[in-house]
C-alpha cells in the first residue's frame, strides 16, 4: 500500500475521503488551494516530481506540470490569490529551475523569475513578489535580494565554504526576513534580517542545530 492523501469532514461523523489514487508511489507531500487539494508525486521513482490537483472528494486527479523529465515544487502557495500558486520548474534547462505561475484549474504556466545558471532555491514576499534567490556553485554562494521585481537582484549575505542560511519567509510587512542560519556560529540557529541584512538572534541552541521553523503568514508570527 502507499500512502495517500484522505478528507475529513470535520462537521460530520462520515469517514475520511480519499482524495488521490497513488498505487506505485507515496504522496511526497499536499496542500490546500481555493477548493483542490495539491500535491507532489514522482513516476515509478524516477524522482521527476510533478505537481497534481485533486478535487475535495476525489473524483478528477490532474497533472498540472505533465512534462516529460521535467520536476516541479512549489514556491509560494499564493494565499489571497484565486487558482494561482508560484512553483519552480526545469522545463527549458533541465539544469536550472525557473519561477512561473502556475494556474490550478487549467494548468497554465507564466514565467515569472528566469534562473541566470547558479540559483538553487526562490523566495517570494508576502505580496507573491520574488524577492529573494539563493546563488551557489555548490561551495560558496550568495544570498540574494531585490526591493521589487521591477529590479535586479544584489548581494545580500555572501556565503563561504560551510556557510547555510536559508529563508523560510519575509514577514507580512515585507520588511523583515525569517530564515535559518550557521553563519558565524557552531549550531543553525533561528534569525530574523532586516533589509540591511543586519541579524537579529531568534532561537538556538548550544547542543544542537535548528532545522526549521513555520511561518504563518496570516497570524504574522512563527509557529515553531
């Protein structure tokens, strides 16, 4: 058996409905947009993921990003923003993912951030703006940000040999960014940069690394 993706009801004793139909591999993760369920899910383990739309009651599975050799994961879920999610996908280069808009109802794509080479992850603002990018050859890196898409992106936190911080997400003003970081430290540690890129210390510890943190973006606040 695989693992699936089921919906409770939570307004009824009526059991659990099972929305996706995987026979071959695991649901590799879901979430909700408007009225469907997305979610990841690769071929026969090729780990080519594509991302699926399923209705509320699972009667119309859909690959929205039906390419061959091609992976796809999302960016930003776009809350606020009817049937449009951000996703990264390697669909012109195999070797680099590109930003679109992704349409959950008909699949169409939009570019939205073409990858110059050397960008291995994406980070939008919480008006859907991609505002943040991370540049490494696979030993240093970079950082880096722009105040609009209208803009080019610059330096932000120059990364050497060891170095990690990765974003989890700018807060809802759009003037602090969350992420994770080691840089200039023994352990990973919860910090919050503002746009000068000046840290400030949320959560460590002495022992042992801190590997993530949830943001919600309605509530404004971590949720650890």
């Amino acid at each position: 058996s695989r693992s699936n993706v089921f919906v409770k009801d939570m307004n009824t004793d009526a059991d659990p409905v099972r929305v996706t139909s995987s026979k071959d591999r695991d649901i590799a993760g879901s979430f909700w947009k408007d009225d469907y369920v997305l979610y990841l899910k690769d071929n026969a383990g090729d780990e080519n993921y594509h991302i699926y739309s399923s209705t509320f009651n699972g009667k119309e599975e859909k690959d929205l990003t039906p390419y061959e050799n091609v992976v796809a994961y999302p960016v930003d879920h776009l809350n606020g923003v009817q049937d449009e999610i951000l996703i990264m996908m390697n669909k012109d280069d195999a070797t680099v993912f590109d930003v679109y808009k992704l349409n959950v109802k008909t699949g169409d794509t939009t570019l939205v951030a073409k990858n110059p080479g050397m960008i291995q992850g994406w980070l939008a603002d919480s008006d859907g703006q991609i505002r943040m990018a991370i540049e490494s050859d696979g030993v240093v890196g970079t950082i880096l940000y722009r105040s609009s898409e209208d803009e080019s992106f610059e330096s932000f936190i120059s990364l050497e040999a060891g170095d990690t911080v990765t974003p989890i997400a700018f807060s809802k003003d759009n003037q602090s960014i969350y992420a994770i970081s080691n840089k200039n430290r023994d352990k990973a540690a919860l910090v919050k940069y503002d746009l000068q890129a000046n840290e400030e210390l949320i959560l460590d510890n002495v022992d042992v690394d801190i590997s993530g943190a949830l943001y919600s973006r309605s509530k404004d606040k971590l949720l650890y």
